[in-house]
C-alpha cells in the first residue's frame, strides 16, 4: 500500500471515519507511521489526530513542526486540545502554545492549570448558559443568533447572576415546551455537578451512575466554568474498567503500542517483587527439608495446594477490587461481603479438598495423605477467601489503589499458608503414618 | 433505621436521586429489602427499579404482585421495561405481560423476541423521524405539536419513504441552522447503523469508537425500528470492560449481590479444572523425585521459578486480552504484537534470571546452582511471553473468549515448564556438580 502512489491511497482513506484513520495508524509498523502521515497530507487532519492512540500520537506528531501541531489544536474543542498537548514534552509544549492565537493558548493553559486526570482537563469552555427569566422562545432565538452552527451541545445550563448552575434544560425540552413559558418553569434543578478538580475516575462514575449526557464543570467558588460531555467520559469508563485487569498482574500501562522498554521497566518492577516474595514462601519449604527427604513425593504435592489457594484468592480479588472500584463495595456492607466470601470459600474448598484428598488418597494408597492434603486445601482456600477480600479493603483504607497491589500479597499468603499447611500437618502426623 | 417509623424514612429518602436509593437497597442486608421496600411505597418507583442490581432486584420485586410490576413496567422506557422483565422467571414473565396494556406489551414482546444481550433488547422504540424535503422549521413544528415533552431524544433521524435511515441531525443543528433550509441540507449523512442483531459488546465498542451520543438501529432490511442512547451502553461498556479481571480469575459474574451459591458453582468449575492442571504439572515433579531425593533443596526453588513464569505470563496475558477486547490487536499486527512481547520477555527474562542466578548462587554458595536456575528462569519468561499471548490470539481463532480460558491454559503451561526446565536442567547438570 505505502509503496504504491500516494492519490490511490488517498482516496482509499478519504472515505473512512476519522476513528478508522486512527486505527490504521495504531495497526502498520511504527516506522511506517511517519511516511503514511506525510502520504495523507490534508486527510491527516483534526479529528484524526485527537483520535490516536496516545503512543501512536507521539510517533505521528513527531513529524509536524511545532506551527502544523498548533494549526491542529486551534481546530479541536479545549478538551482534546488539551489531550494532544499534554503529552508533549515540555519544550514542544512552550513552542506549540507560542504558535496559537492568544485567545485559544489562554484557554489551554487554563486548562493545563488544573491537575492532570482532572475535570478541568476534561472539561470544554464553550457551553450555553442562560438565566432563569428568559422564556423558552428567547432562548431559542438567542442560541439561533450567537451559537456557531459546528458546535455541539446537548444541555443547556441555567445560572443565577453570580453565575452559579441553578439547574439544566436539555435540548428536546427547548423544542417541545411552549414558547412562553419561563426556563425556570421547564428547567431541571437536580443535577450533578462536577468540581473543576475532581479526579476523571470519579467523573466517569458520576456520568455512569446518574446517566447522564453533559454536566456542569464548577470552580471552587460554585462557579459554572465548563461542561463534560459524555463522549470525552465514555473512554475514560472503558480505560478505568479495563485497567483492573492489568494493574492485578501488574502490567502496567498494558497498552500495546507502549514502546518495549517502557514496558519492560512496568513490568519488571512486579516480576522482582514477586521474585522477593516467591523466595519468602519458599523458605518454608526449606523448614520442611528434613520431613521431604523421608518423603520426596511431598515435593511434588505441595505446589498443587499452593496453586489452589492462589486461584481461589485471586477469583475473590478480582471479585473485591471490582466491587471497590464501582462503589457497590462500601462501609456498610464489608462485614456481610466478608462473611459472604467465607461461606463461598467454605463450600469452594469442601468440594475441592474433597476432590483433591480423594484423587491423592486413592493414587498413592493413603488415607492418611489424601486426609492430610485434603485439609491443607480446605485450610488454604478459606484463607484464600478472606486474603482476597481482607487485602484489597486494607489497602483502600491505606488510601492505595487495590488493584495496584493486592495480587503480590494475596500470592504470597497463600502461597506460604499452603506450603505451610501441608508440609506443616505432614510433619505433625508423621511421614511415616502416610505412607 | 428500619425500625423507627416510615414517614421519617420516607423524609430521608425523598430528596434523593433514584440511583441513590437504587444503592441504598445494594448497601443492606439481604432480608431487609422487602421491608424498606414497603416502607418505601410511593418512592419506589419504576425509575428507582430500573436503577436496581439484577440480584438486588430480584430481592425487591419478590415483595410486588405481577400488577404491580407491570405498572412500573409501564413507566419505563423500551429498553428498561425489557431489562426488568427478561430478569423475571418465566411464569412471572407471563404473568406480568398479561396485566400491561396491549401496545406496551406488543413492544415488550418484540423487544424479547430479539436475542438476549443483543442491540434489540437495549434500544427504545419511540423516536423522532422525518424525512430528506421538511424544512427546518417544519421539523421543529412537528415537534413541538407531536412529542411528549417527557420523551428524552438527542439527535432526530431523516428516513428515505421505505422507512431507511439516510441522515442524522443533532438537536443542535436543529436549533442553530436558518428555519428555511431543507433537513437534506443540513443533517449529516455519514452515520453508525446498528444492526438488531448486533451483541452489545460490539454495540458498546462502536458507540465509544466513534463518541456516539444515540445511534440508529435498523432491522435485517435496513429499515429503522429503533433507537440506542449512549447512556444505555455507559454501563455495559463499564461491565464488560470490568468483565475482563473476572472472567481471567474464573470468578463468574463477580457480582457481590450474587447468591452464595450461585458464586459457588462459578468459582468452583474453574477451581476443578486448576486442580486437574495442576495435578498434571506437578506430575512432571514426580518423575524428577530420584534427583530431589539427592538435594532437597531442588523441592525448595521449583515453585520459585514456576511462580516467576506464572506472574509474567499473567502479564502479557492480561495486554493481550485487553487488546484483542478492544480491537487494537487485529490480524495486521498479530506478528509484531508477539515479537514485541518476546522482546519484552527478553528484557524480563534477563533481569530476573540475574537477579535470581546472583541470590540462589551466593545463599548455596555453589556457581552452578545459581546457573541453573537463571537459566531455567530466562527460559520460563520467554515460555510465558510467548504463551501470554499465543494462547489469547488462539482461543480468538477458536471463537472462544479468551478472556475465560487463556488464564488456565497459560498458568499450566508455566508451571510445567518451570518445573520441567529447572528440574530436568539440574539432573542434566548432575546433583553432584550443584552443591
């Protein structure tokens, strides 16, 4: 494609959505992302570019000068300008603003005033504020007046004079109420408002939780100073969800088009500490050398009520962190989840010790052994069971993320309480007794 | 609180949002449901019942007659009336339909009709279409003369005479474009279709892809029976997302409002089938016994390099997974996503097995050792790299999810590898030449 003339490719591009024309990016080799930039020309436009991954980004702006990345951004809404230029590094970021109109750099560095991952980062500027005593037909005939036709809006806000939200209307109330009637008349007054430094996290669950399509931005004083509206939220709800998965395994990012060595320095970080405490479990295997020498079989048992306990851990961690994350998990019922976690435990482990004490009695003709490991297991995934619920709601109380870190510990406890538990009861009823 | 009188909790209640007293029954005990339920009279309406957890809901209209569920079926919109009533067992189902009015039951009916979790069962039937030659104006007219100003609608949909979605207009364009100009000239011609039968997984991708706020559905002959609004597929773009560190854990629904039970028979298939691996690699142990009999310490430092390969596969597995359920791993980068994985594991592999070479060779005090076991660990990292996402991009081959089974497939594969590498490289190496 890339090797052939450059109009043919063109008007293979032109039709596609510009969320496509990212995806073609983020799908050809890197190498190849600056040359398809230069091939596109005009086609690489705004849009296209506020829809790119934000590694891919990176490779494709490298090829604009500071004056084309500031053409780009005076076309995009503040909240995707803002997205574009805040990965830039800190030198191309002073050029690219020295490069816009003053009004549009004032907006943006407004913007970047506010802490990264905040509302006020998220937020757009333009918005169409009215005031209560205005009637529906005036409202009308002023957004029909002042409003450029290419912005989008989906509410309406209404503020009192110190410009404060007093409530919304949406669009469809403007077209179907009389005329006539006041907007403090038509208007919703519950809305949610959002705090300029509220955490996009936060935001995300507020738009899910109460549904809604645009909402007000206020600063510290109250004052209505932008709007979110639910398509800059819908990936962040995505990202936030889907991130569970890789923070548990400690993946980082866990974005593909992460350059390797970015990944390699996420990753790595997890796998030493794993290493740490993989060798703390087993130390108490290493208690138990003397007892594995009269009976080398345990050596081979004692990973597979390790591996049990760890897989019964890690379904109520990710239970847990989920529950954590979406707020169903709260103060008011901790102590039922973690009683409902026991139960589950209790009846997870009857089943499997029972499976596992059975399989092992018969294989190696001991009750006693079958007996012994079929404990363990029942010992190791109840403390599997309260290890996924306790560790995640402990870390939430230290104020770190559970999702972070609560696979490294719920590992290691059970683990060692199953290397424990078995070499440990093996040792108390005697080797000799099991075989 | 329950126990104090009901107009004082009918008073706490009342101011607030019914996404918050839908909470509120999540956050108490199972058995006190029904009663606040009841308490609650009046303010347990539809909105607050649309609002509720699936399980959390069953709990609650357990306490309502089938003519009372069907009036709070009345007031809801298509899609939520339809998410109420698929819950219901069947004879409920029945009994609930029989007591609605006929057209709200024909809907409900044809809503149904359509597969579970599919594009037809989310959508709302009511919405506005008109056609390519009204004026502006016109539209706005029919509006204001024909729309229930309760109907929420966004973006309004221009149809060809077979009822075939040929444009879209925002209420906003409505608003701002000069009354005289035809719909023709002014609506937006390139838009997402929904086909009826879509999943709404895939529903969910498209609306965040291309930042939908509502989207036109249309039946197998491309006419328009339908309409979806983002905020229908905020919480599914939430859930599946979130789906993902479940369903890699086998932890089923993960819901904490599940009956115990129910968690029970979710969590335990995936913990029989961990145990059936693990009884399979740990099998690889017992054919290394003579060699464990000779340095026990070997039974020691198995799990470490086993659990070491486990983490990294979980890692790449979790990237992979996240990117196939996004779409951004496709058939065009499948090579280069795995040979940026195993230059990752490289990285990892190298580390790691330093690390670990230098720790186990000065605490043995014996070169070889530390040798052997570094190289076992590089080994396993690159087993897992590779394993962390083939087994993904097979189980996608295989149209299977691999979110529910790559976690079983990859952690077997490490733990035997581990286990074979290190073992079987230690009686390679020879015992005698590791102490």
């Amino acid at each position: 494609l890339d090797s052939g003339d450059d109009d043919a490719l063109r008007a293979l591009v032109s039709p596609l959505h510009p969320a496509d024309v990212a995806d073609l990016f983020g799908a050809i080799p890197v190498d190849a992302r600056a040359p398809l930039a230069d091939a596109l020309g005009e086609l690489l436009n705004a849009e296209v570019i506020a829809e790119l991954d934000d590694y891919v980004r990176e490779d494709v702006l490298e090829a604009l000068s500071p004056g084309e990345v500031a053409e780009v951004v005076t076309q995009l809404d503040t909240d995707d300008a803002v997205a574009v230029i805040e990965d830039l590094e800190a030198d191309e970021q002073r050029a690219v603003l020295r490069a816009l109109a003053p009004e549009d750099r004032a907006d943006i560095e407004a913007a970047l005033n506010y802490p990264e991952e905040s509302a006020g980062r998220l937020m757009q500027r333009d918005l169409v504020a009215v005031t209560e005593n205005m009637s529906v037909g005036a409202v009308i005939e002023r957004i029909r007046a002042s409003i450029d036709p290419a912005t989008d809006f989906w509410e309406i806000f209404v503020v009192d004079i110190a410009g404060r939200p007093v409530g919304t209307m949406r669009l469809s109330w403007l077209l179907t109420a009389p005329p006539d009637l006041m907007v403090g008349d038509v208007m919703k007054r519950e809305q949610t408002l959002i705090p300029v430094a509220m955490d996009q996290e936060e935001v995300a669950l507020q738009f899910q939780k109460y549904a809604l399509i645009s909402a007000a931005v206020v600063d510290a004083w109250g004052k209505l100073v932008g709007v979110i509206t639910v398509d800059d939220v819908v990936h962040i709800i995505q990202a936030e969800a889907g991130e569970d998965a890789l923070k548990l395994s400690g993946a980082g990012d866990g974005d593909i088009n992460e350059p390797v060595v970015e990944s390699y320095k996420a990753r790595v970080r997890w796998l030493a500490a794993n290493l740490g405490t993989a060798m703390i479990s087993s130390s108490v295997i290493a208690l138990f050398e003397p007892t594995i020498e009269k009976l080398v079989t345990l050596a081979a048992l004692t990973p597979i009520v390790a591996s049990i306990g760890g897989n019964a851990g890690t379904q109520t961690m990710a239970v847990a962190v989920r529950a954590i994350a979406t707020k169903q998990l709260t103060d008011s019922n901790t102590r039922r989840t973690i009683w409902r976690e026991v139960r589950v435990a209790m009846l997870n482990g009857l089943t499997i010790a029972a499976l596992l004490g059975l399989g092992v009695g018969i294989l190696f003709n001991s009750v006693n052994l079958g007996g012994v490991i079929a404990a363990a297991a029942l010992f190791n995934i109840m403390v599997a069971g309260l290890a996924g619920v306790l560790v995640p709601l402990a870390l939430t109380r230290l104020r770190t993320d559970p999702a972070v870190a609560s696979s490294i510990f719920v590992t290691m406890t059970t683990d060692t309480m199953g290397f424990l538990g078995f070499l440990g009861l093996a040792a108390l009823v005697g080797v000799a007794n099991l075989q």
